[in-house]
C-alpha cells in the first residue's frame, strides 16, 4: 500500500501579518490566510488529493486552514486530529514582539538563530 503526506502551513494569521513573533498564542487568520487555505484546497483537489486524516496543532490558525482547505475539496467529513506536539515552536519573552525592531535591537544573526535553532 503507498501513502501521500501532505504538509501544509496555516494561512496568514493576524500577527503574521502584523510581522510579530506568535508561537502559541492562539490567533485567528487574517481574510488574506483564508483565502490562502481556499487555494490551498484548489491546489490539492487539482492534484486529485484525497485524505483519511488530518492532523493539526491545536492552534485555531492551523485548524481552520485544514476546515477551508477540506471544504474546497468536499472532504470537510474526515476525521481531523489536533496535538499539541504538532504546535508552533513557543518563542517566550520574544511573543508579541515586532520582528523587525527585535532584529534593530539585538541583530539578525541573533534572532535568526532563535527563530530558527533547535536550542
């Protein structure tokens, strides 16, 4: 038996559009990140993509993209699983703040290292 995984970013949230470190803090999408998860579903229905399960965060952000992308492809009764392993990475004292003024602040060779290390 052969197997498809799909992976797919939520759409624009409204503090990926303000450029702001969000992690877990649990924002809705942005009207641009909805129509973002329309496409996304238009992408893979035109693939002939079809699915048993979604897993998601437990983020609405990432629930939601999964409910409009499903709908577009008329698989909005499948199961979908939410974990919290499956989360955005939790940046801390760094939520909330603009990306822009902490690189000013503290370089980007810094804050890409934390946004993007394991550490």
């Amino acid at each position: 038996m052969e197997y498809t995984l799909v992976l797919l970013r939520h759409g624009q949230s409204l503090w990926n559009l303000e450029n702001v470190f969000t992690g877990w803090t649990d924002v809705p999408l942005s009207d641009q990140g909805v129509e973002e998860a329309k496409a996304a579903g238009l992408l893979m229905a035109e693939a002939g993509l079809t699915f048993d399960v979604v897993q998601t965060s437990l983020l609405r952000r990432a629930i939601n993209t999964a409910a409009v992308a499903l709908d577009e492809i008329y698989l909005s009764w499948i199961p979908v699983e939410n974990h919290l392993r499956l989360n955005e990475r939790q940046y801390g004292a760094l939520l909330g703040l603009n990306k822009n003024h902490t690189s000013d602040e503290y370089g980007p060779v810094l804050v890409l290292i934390w946004r993007r290390s394991y550490t």
